[in-house]
C-alpha cells in the first residue's frame, strides 16, 4: 500500500507533463491554422467581406433555422458574409500583433541593451524612460491619441508599437548588464572589436529567445488592444473587418442573432489564448536549452 501511494505522485508527475505539452503543441497548431486561414482562407471563399446584400441580411448561421449553406456563419445587418468577415478580421489581427511586437521589439530592445551595455548616465535616462512608460496607462493613452489624431490601422498599429516596448527594455537591460563582463565579451573587446560588434555578435544572439517570448505576450496584448479600441470605434475604421469591429456592429442585434457576437468573440479569445500558448513553448523550449 505504502509503495502504490509513494509512486502514484512520481506517475502522476510525466503524465501531467505530457499533457501540457500536448496543450502547448494544440495551441501552436492551432495557431498555425489561423494565420493559415486568414491568409488564404478569403481567396477560398466565395464572397468579398465587404461586399452588402440588404435582401441577405442577418441570416442565421447553417446549424440554426433558416441558415443556409451559401452563407455558413451567416450574414450580419448589411447582408455580409460573417465567415468571409471573420477571416479578415483574423488576418487584420494577425498584421496588428506581428507589426507591433516588432516595433516594440525594435525600440525596446534597442534601449535596453544600450543601458545595459554602457551602464552609468545612458543606464539612469533608459531607466527613467522605462519608469515614465510604466506610469502611463496603454488603454487611456491609445484612445486619446487614436481619438484626436483619427482612426485608422497606420495608427492603431504605430501608439500600440510605441506604447508596448517596456518588458523587452527591463530584459534585455538586465541580460546585457549581466553579459557585459562575460568572458566572450572580454575577448572580443581585447581582439579590437568595436562597441557595436560586440552588441552585435555577442550579446544579441544570446537575448534572441527570451525576446520572442515577450514577443508572443505583446503580440497578444496588441490584437487584444486593437479588439478593445475597434469595439470603441477608435480602432480599425469601417468597413475594415476587424474582430472587435464585428462584436460591436453585432451587439445591436444581439437578442435576435447572438451569433453575430458569439463567433467573432470566439474568433478573438482563440486567436489570444494561441498566441499565449506559442509564447508558453518558446518559453519551455528556452528552457530546456538552459
């Protein structure tokens, strides 16, 4: 009896281990199929996602009464495609994640390794810059620069680059600060290697992994932002499909055709909580190499 329960917990143990690394490669899957089907899903599909047919207009999906095969998810209030919409929407999100964790990739990492690197004065202005965007708030900032400059995705996707930079600046100052005394460091400046050959050669290939994985979180803070601002009318302009967009067109008709609300939120919370899981097998990866 001892024995059974003394091994049950090492048992349980591999099996839990197994099955978290089957949800990580499920989600990067999934993920994978989402980006696929909001590239080439709209040159699949019959109808243009902007394209209104008012005599069409709010049917159901083809699994209610009265849907029809022509239109799987069914049309919202101005007679278009939902399905057509919502691959739009995903490669739209898909555009506004990838282009503004690169910037932020840009930008932070760029100041971070600097402070890093230099340490002294250039350390103490990265810091404060650091301190001074972490004092403002992302969603407060984004809706008066979108409300006074306009709406568009230009520059939905510019505030959103320039207000996500912060986590790669804390990490990549922390590694630079930590590998600029390393021995390969110390080689490299006795051979006569420049300041920027060094940053180059030495320490950025050893922040690589960590950076994607920050990537990964801001990309899905920014397609959740955009979905936040496009529901306040801030966001992607219409008639641009846009996830957010499309939940806030569908809620005035809400009570007759949830579906209209139902199946992009769905869209969005997947499309969130796969980019979240990629960032969870980059990060076991990384950790496995350490």
């Amino acid at each position: 009896m001892s024995t059974a329960i003394a091994s049950s917990p090492s048992s349980a143990a591999p099996r839990g281990d197994r099955l978290a690394r089957a949800g990580r490669r499920l989600g990067f899957i999934v993920l994978a199929l989402l980006v696929l089907a909001g590239l080439i899903g709209p040159y699949l599909i019959a109808h243009d996602p902007y394209s209104q047919d008012l005599l069409a207009r709010l049917q159901e999906p083809v699994w209610a009464e009265g849907g029809d095969w022509n239109h799987i998810l069914g049309t919202d209030q101005l007679g278009r495609d939902v399905l057509a919409r919502a691959l739009y929407g995903v490669r739209v999100s898909a555009l506004i994640g990838l282009s503004v964790a690169l910037m932020g990739g840009l930008i932070g990492t760029t100041l971070g390794v600097i402070a890093g690197y230099f340490g002294g004065a250039v350390d103490r202005v990265v810091s404060f810059l650091i301190t001074a965007r972490l004092a403002l708030p992302i969603i407060l900032v984004a809706l008066a620069v979108v409300s006074v400059v306009g709406a568009s995705l230009t520059v939905v996707v510019l505030v959103l680059g320039l207000l996500l930079w912060e986590r790669y600046a804390l990490v990549a100052r922390t590694m630079a600060a930590s590998l600029r005394n390393a021995e390969f460091v110390t080689a490299s400046r006795l051979q006569g290697c420049t300041h920027l050959q060094i940053i180059w050669r030495d320490i950025l290939p050893n922040l690589v992994g960590n950076l994607l994985i920050i990537g990964t979180v801001d990309a899905a803070m920014a397609i959740t932002l955009e979905a936040s601002l496009s529901f306040l009318g801030l966001g992607v302009p219409a008639p641009m499909p846009s996830l957010g967009l499309m939940i806030a067109e569908g809620k005035e008709n809400m009570l007759f055709q949830p579906s209209l609300v139902v199946i992009p939120s769905i869209v969005l919370f997947v499309l969130v909580l796969c980019v979240n899981r990629a960032g969870e097998t980059l990060r076991a990866i990384q950790m496995k190499k350490g």
